[in-house]
C-alpha cells in the first residue's frame, strides 16, 4: 500500500519506517510539524530528519511552517488556560489534517503517523485523530502500537549521533518538560536529603565509634611508651648500679 508516513522527527522515524516497510507498505514520508518552536528547532528537526533520509534513499516532503495556524487551533487552548489534552488534540488534528490532505491529492492510499512510538504523546487521542483524519479523504488510517520499539529507535539514533529533542515541540510543552526535568531533581535531592538523614544517627555513631578506638589506640600508645621508657630508665639504673659496684670492687683490690 502506497502510505504517507507523518513523522515529528527523525530519531522517532526509524522504528516506525522499518517496521512499516517491512510490511511492504510504499513509504513516503511527511514532516509537517507547524507545532515546533522556534523556527530554528524546526529547522534542526527537518535538516536531521533529511539527513538520515537521503542516506537511507527515502523519499521526504515538507508542509508549510505556520506557526500562527497552529496557535489559532490548539496553542490558544493552554494560553486561555485549558487542559494539556485538548491542546495535544487539536495539534495533533492539524497536523494529520494536513498530512492527509495531501496524501489524498498525491495518489496515497494509507496515513501513519511516527508519533505512536512515543511513549510521552496521549497515544488514545492520537489514534483518535489519525481515524478522523483520514476519513474524508477515503483514506486507510495505519496506525499500530510502535511504543515498545522506542528503547531501540533511542538506542539507534544515538549511534547515529541524531539530534534528539528534549520537548515535544510546541512553546508549552518546552516548559512542560523544563519543569517535569526540574521536579524529578528536586524529587532527587529530596530523596538524596532524605536518605542523609537517615544515614546521619548510623554515620554519627561510626564515626563516635571511630573516635573512640582511636582514643583507646592513642591510650594504649601512650601506656606502651611509658612501660617502655620505665624498662629503659631500670636498664639504665641497673647499669649505672653495676658500674658503681665494679668501680668499688677495683679499688678494693687496689687498696
């Protein structure tokens, strides 16, 4: 089957891109990603995207980058203060929108999409859209559970040396994931705080225990050289005794 292959970036592409192809689906793929901001990460995806992609002789459209659409369809969501759900919802049907729009008029008869290898993505909710997607335009929705294939598609475009993101793509989630990276250190400083307390009564009493066997070590030193310096001193003694005795003797026997 001819199938267009929505892809959000190149290290999630490869999983999806093998498995798929090895199903004998026809694969061309699709970087239209109007949600990735600012325009220089968006140019950074795509060039890493393409490189991969020439190399592996696959075939890679782009959309149009517009940034204001993509506001006006879900960015506005969490700026007026709605959920993250329905923000993810409504990126994700302008993108597959577009991606089946044009699958629709350039012959394609299925859509996939890479964003069902990710295990941070509202999986559901794409699948969701993906369906919705594709049916006016008659498409096939190819949608299949890639998540299990995501430790090696990250294992495999690190040895690539691919450029791997950090957050999804839009402003909010960037924030998002800034301030998931900065709970889970404050959650392991806490956890570092806490395990310091409890090893500090344990490590207080090693360290009294130390201390005292290295009073009793400097005590036993100390009675040591004193018992030695008392057999030095009595040595001493009893050589001067015996010099003092033989001197006598001699002048006994000079008298």
């Amino acid at each position: 089957m001819k199938t267009l292959l929505h892809a959000c970036c190149g290290p999630c592409s490869l999983e999806p891109y093998k498995l798929l192809a090895a199903q004998g689906h026809d694969l061309t793929i699709a970087f239209m990603n109007s949600n990735i901001q600012p325009r220089a990460e968006y140019d950074h995806r795509l060039a890493t995207l393409r490189e991969w992609a020439d190399a592996s002789g696959i075939p890679v459209v782009e959309g149009v980058w517009d940034a204001c659409a993509w506001r006006a369809e879900a960015g506005h969501i969490t700026a007026e203060g709605g959920p993250r759900e329905d923000r993810c919802r409504h990126c994700y049907r302008l993108r597959l929108t577009e991606a089946a729009a044009w699958a629709a008029a350039h012959g394609f008869e299925g859509l996939s999409t890479t964003l069902a290898v990710s295990p941070y993505q509202l999986f559901d909710i794409c699948h969701e859209e993906l369906v919705a997607a594709c049916r006016p335009f008659g498409l096939v929705p190819v949608w299949q559970d890639f998540r299990p294939y995501y430790p090696e598609a990250t294992r495999e475009s690190r040895d690539l040396g691919m450029y791997r993101q950090n957050y999804c793509g839009c402003v909010y989630s960037k924030a998002e994931a800034e301030e998931e990276r900065a709970a889970r250190k404050r959650a392991r400083a806490a956890e570092r705080a806490r395990r310091e307390a409890e090893l500090a009564p344990l490590r207080a009493a090693e360290e009294a225990a130390r201390a005292q066997k290295k009073r009793e070590r400097a005590a036993y030193d100390a009675k040591q050289r004193a018992k030695k310096a008392a057999r030095k001193a009595a040595r001493a003694q009893l050589k001067a005794q015996a010099a003092a005795a033989a001197g006598a003797d001699g002048a006994a026997h000079a008298g």
